[in-house]
C-alpha cells in the first residue's frame, strides 16, 4: 500500500495554516480537495492537533531561520519584526518549494512587495533587501552562462550592417542595479555587527556578477553603462540599442550621434570582453 | 568496514559562528560532524572549508534531507551532491535521520515522523540499502525526537529501529536526548526503551540540550547536555561494543566555548569509567595517529 499520497497530504497541511484549520475542523470541501480516502483523512484527523500545530508552528521558524542565513543583512536590518513578517508571509502564500533557496528568493519577494506597499525603517533596508535578494537570483543562474556566438560576432561589430543583426544580451549571471544608498558600506558596517545610523543617500550603480565558484562580486558602473547594459534585453538589434539610447542621452547632432555609437560599440566590446554582454543574430538572420 | 573504523572519541557538531575556537582547539576535539547539507549549493568557498576541516580532524558527516522515509525513489539529485562533499572530506562515516523531510517538489526541511508499522520498515530498508550501497563508508540512522504520532502503529519505536537496523544491516546514530525527548512527550520510560533497541548496533551516539515549549521537550540544541542525558550515556556505555564516537550538538545559545569542551570530557570520563574498550584502544595516543593519518589521508603533509 503506497504511503506517498497520505505524506503529500500531511505535507500540504503542515505548510498550509487555513487549509490545516479547516481540515480539523472537518470542513468536507477542504478534505475533498486533497482527494485522499476516508481511511487515509481519517488517519490524519488521529493526529493530535495541537501538537501538529506545535511542529507547524517549529517549521515555519525554521524556514524563517534558513531564509535569514540566505538574507543575513536583511535579517539583520530587520531583527525581530522579521519574525512577524515571516508569520504573514505564511499566511498569506503556501510554501511549497523543493529547496530551502527557492524558499528563501520566495520570501525574500515577498519582503519586497511589503516593502513597496510600506516603506520599510530604515530605509536603506529596502537597498539591502534588493542587494541580497538579486545575489540569490544571480547564484541561482550561475552556470547558465551562453558564449555560442559571441566570439564570432564580436569581430563584426564595428560593421554598420551586422550591427541591425547582432542582438546583445545581458548575461543570466550578472546584472545591474541603482540603489538610492551607498550599499557597499552599508554592508561592511552591517558585517562588522553595527547598524549604521546614517549612511549617505546617492545614488550608487552596481554591476553584480556570481562567478565561476559561485561567489557574489560587484562593481560600481557609471548610468550610461547601467543604461546600456540595461537596454541589451536580448530582442533589440544592436543598432536600435544605439539609438535608442542617443535619443535618450539626447545626442541630437550628427557628430554627437557618431561619437556616442563609437563609444558604444567600444563599451559593447568591453563588455563582451569581460562575460557580461553576449551575443548572437536576431532569429530571422540566424536561419538565414 | 565499521570494524576497520577506530573509536574516534568525543567530539563536536562543526557550526561555522564556532569555527575559530574549534580550529584552535584542535587537540580537545578528537572528531568534527559536519551537516552535509551546509556544503550543498554553495560558493566553492564552502567546499574550500569542508576540505580545510577534513585536513585538521577526523569528521563524519551527518545530512538532514535524504528522506528516507518518503514513500518514493531517493532523491538521486541530492544523493549525488551528498557523493561530492564525501569525496571532499573522506569521512568515516555518513548519517541520516528515520523520518521523512517532504516530497517531490514540496520540502519540508523538518524532520517528520513515520508510522510504525511494516511498510515503513520496507520503505527504510530499501531506501538505506540503496543508499548503502552507493558509499564505500558504513551509512547510518538517527532517531529523531517526534511531536506527534501517525497512526496506524502496529509496533512501538524500539522494535521498529531494531527491525529497521536488522533488515537494513546499517548501523545506527543513537540520539540520546532524542530517546529522552520522546520518553517525556510520550510518557514512557527511556530506560526500557533503551533495553529494547540494539545498542550492539550503535556506531555514534549524540548528546544534546533540549527545552521545553507548549508542554512538549522539543530537540532545540539551545541548551547544555541534561545531566540525565549524560546518565543515560553511562547507562548504554557497557552495552555498545561498536560505539565510535560521541558528539555533544550545539545549534544556538552559545555558552563560553570552554563549557562545550568541558562537556566532551564529561563523555570521556564516563567512557573511560563504564566503557571497556575506551583504555583497550589506548585512545589518547590512537588520537594523535589518527589526526597523522587523516592529514595523509586527504593528500596533506603533517
């Protein structure tokens, strides 16, 4: 007789408060929905419920404790409003992941969305939190990186015409962010044990990478390089890219347009160079 | 291959927020348990550790998410990545718990109890046969403290891990403050239930402080090892011939680090007392052997 169904059961009430609520209390839509047979809903209902409620209620201090290692400058910032937080979070949205990480990055939205709707104190938490939470994502990707056509391409890129076909994308493994606080420092203070009191407010543009061991790095880029590398979404021809982003920097003579596609060309170079931009032909030109 | 395994001695839990004090204690610690599930998934930083730790002391160690108790294929995955970090660190030995931690798709990251009944004994042995035969180091289980019962129960805890460690031929990781845990949750008397599973299958004993929460002793490791957990060391010592280490577990509350050593020589003194082989193996000289071989071992000169 196979125990799986009754474990996929007990699985789901354990993460799942109302449904958990609602099931002994013995309301028959509830019970129905996990499909299970009486014998097998019967051997549930046996359980005591209140010390069900206690080892619930240990799990969910559990995966607050795993986030927190995964989000620890976050956990810091937040000290024990992260434990009401974490309740919500539980009661609002159904754990159901396969690893404690994709725990963690679901949590981890969740502060977002919390943060957007009430501005977190301090408010540098929210920097922190976008910091943290991107370096999980980038780990998550860190062997999804794509060099197939780049090196071939790379060749033509200073060519007017292969600049309408090659398309450059951001790498999985990197990405760039703007923060309003100085996230770098903030970070070393918080590692050191001590909350800073009041960190400067400007605005900072990093360019975070996890590398081939798996380690988070960052460098500070200038915006025309955030914006740049932002506009290289992987669907727009190098060519639009370009003048998409002279119309936005407002290089409205013909000099300053040549110049500024030079300069491009040199920053898409380098960071082709550099494993942050690859590149290949937009679809139609690829099957040509 | 356990008869081939030295007694190992007493040692600790690996918890990185102790790692200096531990790295500098090197000759009051005779054995490291490192959470396998800590070297999973991470930056190779971590493996960089793992091995750093393997150089310095003898270790095992000890995984939290096999579940093998869910009624469903091994976790091929997981159990693969479990390969890598014993490949890393060579230990004498690999651990996990007798329960279930989720199922495919949905982990629970608790350790869950099973029912005691004969298609859970089936379900274990296969799976720990399997898991077994995938390592060349003994594999063992834990028993775990549980807070609640799923019933059916056709036969009682003890006889369910003597079952589970007979059929299987594994041996077992005996959590003393576990067996006490459950005793005082469930109403019974630990000592019987001591006489009841087959302490000559006993390979690695854990000590641990628990505390209590909504009526029920739960296995927090927050606290120091009770003294009636110590007594239950001494009660079990004359009976496990196989015993190869202790480890005191410590996950949160951390005292002064001279408090965790004097625990480990609380266990050798009781060793030493009430546990035959504990001067047979001339232990404090097979120590410093040990640490000599475990360093050539892992390809490190001493």
């Amino acid at each position: 007789m196979s125990e799986f169904a009754f474990q996929q059961a007990l699985v789901r009430l354990l993460t799942d408060t109302k449904a958990r609520h609602s099931f002994f209390k013995g309301d028959v839509q509830v019970m129905a929905e996990f499909g299970l047979p009486l014998e097998e809903a019967q051997r549930i209902l046996a359980i005591d419920p209140e010390r069900l409620e206690v080892f619930a209620d240990m799990l969910t201090g559990q995966r607050l404790n795993d986030a927190a290692q995964m989000l620890p400058l976050t956990a810091q910032l937040l000290g024990s409003r992260l434990h009401y937080i974490a309740y919500e979070f539980n009661q609002e949205i159904t754990p159901r992941y396969s690893t404690k990480f994709e725990h963690a990055l679901a949590f981890a939205r969740f502060l977002k969305k919390q943060f957007g709707e009430e501005p977190p104190s301090p408010a540098f938490a929210e920097d922190v939190l976008t910091y943290e939470m991107t370096a999980l994502e980038l780990f998550g990707k860190r062997d999804e990186t794509d060099f197939a056509q780049t090196a071939d391409l790379k060749e033509q890129l200073h060519e007017a015409e292969a600049q309408t076909k090659i398309v450059p994308s951001r790498q999985p493994t990197h990405q760039v962010l703007t923060f309003n606080y100085d996230v770098a420092e903030i970070a070393a203070e918080l590692k050191e044990g001590r909350i800073p009191t009041s960190p400067l407010r400007q605005p900072l543009n990093i360019l975070l990478r996890v590398n081939a061991v798996g380690l988070i790095e960052q460098d500070r880029i200038n915006y025309p390089t955030l914006a740049f590398i932002e506009a290289c979404d992987g669907a727009t021809p190098l060519s639009e890219v370009i003048e998409d982003l002279a119309s936005i920097f407002e290089q409205n003579t013909p000099k300053l347009r040549a110049d500024f596609q030079q300069k491009c060309l040199n920053l898409c170079e380098a960071l082709v160079e550099r494993g942050v931009i690859t590149l290949r032909l937009s679809v139609p030109e690829a099957y040509a | 291959m356990l008869e081939e395994i030295p007694f190992l001695g007493a040692g600790l839990g690996f918890r990185r927020v102790l790692k200096d004090e531990i790295l500098a204690s090197r000759g009051k610690i005779d054995f490291l348990e490192i959470i396998s599930d800590q070297y999973i998934d991470r930056p190779l930083i971590k493996e960089e550790e793992a091995v750093e730790l393997a150089q310095k002391f003898p270790v095992v160690l000890h995984g939290v998410d096999l579940s093998i108790g869910t009624d469903c294929p091994i976790d091929d995955d997981y159990l693969k990545k479990i390969h890598h970090v014993a490949r890393l660190t060579k230990p004498k030995w690999v651990s996990d718990h007798l329960c279930f931690t989720g199922v495919p798709g949905h982990s629970l990251g608790q350790l869950t109890p099973l029912p005691f009944t004969d298609n859970t004994v089936r379900i274990v042995v296969e799976h720990i046969k399997q898991i077994s035969a995938t390592f060349d180091c003994p594999f063992l289980v834990e028993n775990i403290s549980y807070y609640f019962l799923i019933s059916p129960t056709t036969m009682s805890e003890a006889e369910f891990i003597t079952r589970v460690v007979g059929e299987s031929g594994c041996g077992l990781l005996l959590d003393l403050a576990n067996v006490r845990n459950n005793a005082i949750n469930n109403n019974y008397d630990p000592i019987k239930f001591l006489d009841q599973i087959p302490l000559d299958r006993v390979v690695q004993i854990h000590l641990a402080g628990s505390s209590f929460n909504r009526g029920l002793m739960i296995d927090t490791h927050s606290h120091p090892v009770d003294r009636e957990v110590f007594e239950m060391l001494r009660y079990t010592a004359p009976k496990m011939p196989m015993l190869k280490g202790v480890i005191v577990e410590r996950d949160q509350n951390y005292p002064p680090f001279e408090e965790l050593l004097a625990e480990l020589d609380q266990i050798r003194d009781i060793l030493a007392s009430d546990w035959k082989p504990y001067h047979a193996s001339g232990i404090a000289g097979e120590l410093s052997k040990q640490m000599v071989e475990t360093a050539a071992h892992v390809g490190v000169s001493s």
